[in-house]
C-alpha cells in the first residue's frame, strides 16, 4: 500500500474514533471540522506545492533552448508520444503537467497534515496535562514533513535547472 493512502485510511480512523475518545461536549462534527480548519490554515499543507511548482518550473524553462535546438525530452511524462528521448511536449502543455504534478504534492501534504492533526487532537484530548508539549511536536513534524516532502520532490528539478544552465552557456546558447 502506497504512504499517503495508508495516512489518509489513519486519519479517517481518528477522525471517526475522535468521539468515543472524548468525555467533553464537544460533539464530532465541531472536532472534525476544527481539525479541517487548522489544516487549511496551516503554512505547512500549502508550502511543498508551490515550491516543488517552481523546481520543476525552473527546470522546464531551462530546457527549452535545448528543445530549440532539436534536443529531445528524457522525461516520457513530459514527451509528445510519452515513450523517453522523443519530441518534448509545447511549453504550454508542460505548464498545465507542472501544475498537476505540483496539485499532487499539494495533495500528499494535505493528507499529512491531516492525520497529524487527527493524531495531535486524539492526543491532547487524552492527554490534557501535556497540552504545551504536544502541540510543539505536532509542529515540528508538520514543519519537518513539509521540508522533507518540499526537499525530496524538488530537489532533482533544481539540481537538472543547474545543469541546464551550465550547459547551455557551454554550448553558446546563452
């Protein structure tokens, strides 16, 4: 079973399980729904999208001069016939797969964020005495999650951007 669907099968548990957990009045659809709220709020849902937009951003514009100048495109996700080495697809049709790669990402952290959220609030309602302590580390993994989701989807696209440049002025293209 893939990691994300595993989260989102865990926070849909908690989330379901929230109620039977609490001896507040607190009824399941305001815990639900608070949970719900801190995940949309939460820089840490939001930023590995973005950033791993602009990696592969950086690395497509990069790569059109080779295009250009009759390169292909090693990326079958990103080639006209969808086999690797072939035509490279338009700028245009890049762009929109860059936004849906980069929707996925978005997705993959919301899913996190979620079950964390779900894990922290189950917690605190078990733990109340600890409240302080629980809510700092459930920070700190939404925060190290989103760095280790944003650095791992991204870094690649950086790193051929570099490359892309680099070789670009050595061939005289720049």
């Amino acid at each position: 079973m893939q990691p994300h669907k595993l989260v989102l099968i865990l926070a849909s548990v908690a989330l379901l399980w929230a109620p039977a957990a609490s001896a507040q009045s607190q009824g399941p659809w305001t815990f639900t729904s608070s949970i719900l709220k801190s995940v949309a709020r939460d820089p840490a849902t939001y930023a590995p999208g973005p950033l791993k937009y602009q990696a592969m951003r950086l690395d497509w514009d990069s790569s059109q001069i080779f295009f250009q100048h009759g390169f292909v495109e090693r990326n079958p996700r990103y080639t006209v016939s969808g086999l690797p080495n072939d035509v490279a697809l338009s700028h245009a049709a890049g762009s929109r797969r860059l936004a849906l790669d980069s929707a996925v990402v978005l997705g993959q952290a919301a899913t996190v964020s979620l079950a964390e959220r779900a894990a922290e609030s189950l917690l605190i309602r078990r733990f109340p005495q600890h409240r302080k302590v629980l809510l700092v580390a459930g920070r700190a993994v939404r925060i190290l999650g989103a760095s280790y989701l944003s650095y791992s989807t991204s870094m690649a696209h950086v790193q051929q951007w570099r490359r892309n440049e680099r070789l670009a002025r050595r061939l005289g293209f720049k």
